[in-house]
C-alpha cells in the first residue's frame, strides 16, 4: 500500500527527494533543500492520506499494539489524531525530537491529554507510556 497516515482521508503530494531521507510532504521545506544544494527532486506524487485508525483496523484487527513510532517530519500530531485512542492505547509511543531538541509540543501535549506519560529521552526521541 502507498498510503501515509493522516487525521482524515484524502490525498496529499509528496516530494521525494535524494537522499531519500529528506522527502517530505511539505513544500517549503523540499523548495528549501534544494535549494541549498542538500537535496534534489527525484519526483512528486500524490499520495492517499489514510487515517491511522483505519490501518489499525485493516492489518492489527483485535490485536494490541505494545510500540507505537511516529517520525513524520512535523505533521506527528495529525497522524496521533487519526487514531481512536478509546479502542487502540499504544503501551509505548515514541515520538522524534525536533532539531530544537525538544519534542514537538502539540504532540506532546496531545499524548498528555490522552493519559500518557513522558518516561525518557534518548538521542532525538521521547517516549510516552500508557499508565497501567
């Protein structure tokens, strides 16, 4: 499946760039690499925005998920809300630390609100865990 994960279904364009680590789906930050000569344009496409619930359900149906890890560049919070935190609770999430070193707030604070824990950093990640 070509899909990334999103709050809601739809579609969005991807740039994918070389290296391959520098891809993104935002403009601005593909513009900006290359432009400074750290990246080139191999491609953009549009790609199907699947809600993480919806791929929950399609390949962990009825199964737990112990560890849970969003690397998405800045849109964490987005793909943290397409899941339905009342029937999937992730024992760990892990989300990466920006570049600032510190994770990125609205993630954070939507992990909180969900009943998570901050319980560590290690190199560029924070881990939350489900308090029970």
């Amino acid at each position: 499946m070509n899909a990334a994960a999103g709050r809601a279904p739809g579609r969005l364009l991807f740039y994918e760039l070389w290296p391959s680590s520098s891809s993104t789906f935002e403009a601005s930050q593909a513009e900006e690499l290359i432009r400074q000569g750290r990246a080139r344009l191999r491609r953009k496409y549009e790609v199907q925005i699947v809600p993480l619930r919806e791929l929950v359900a399609r390949h962990f149906a009825g199964q737990g998920i112990d560890l849970l890890s969003i690397d998405t560049e800045g849109r964490d919070t987005e793909v943290l809300e397409g899941l339905d935190w009342l029937i999937t609770r992730p024992r760990l999430v892990v989300a990466e630390i920006n570049a600032a070193g510190r994770a990125d707030d609205s993630a954070a604070h939507f992990l909180l609100s969900q009943g998570y824990a901050h319980a560590a950093r290690i190199a560029c990640n924070a881990f939350f865990v489900r308090p029970d």
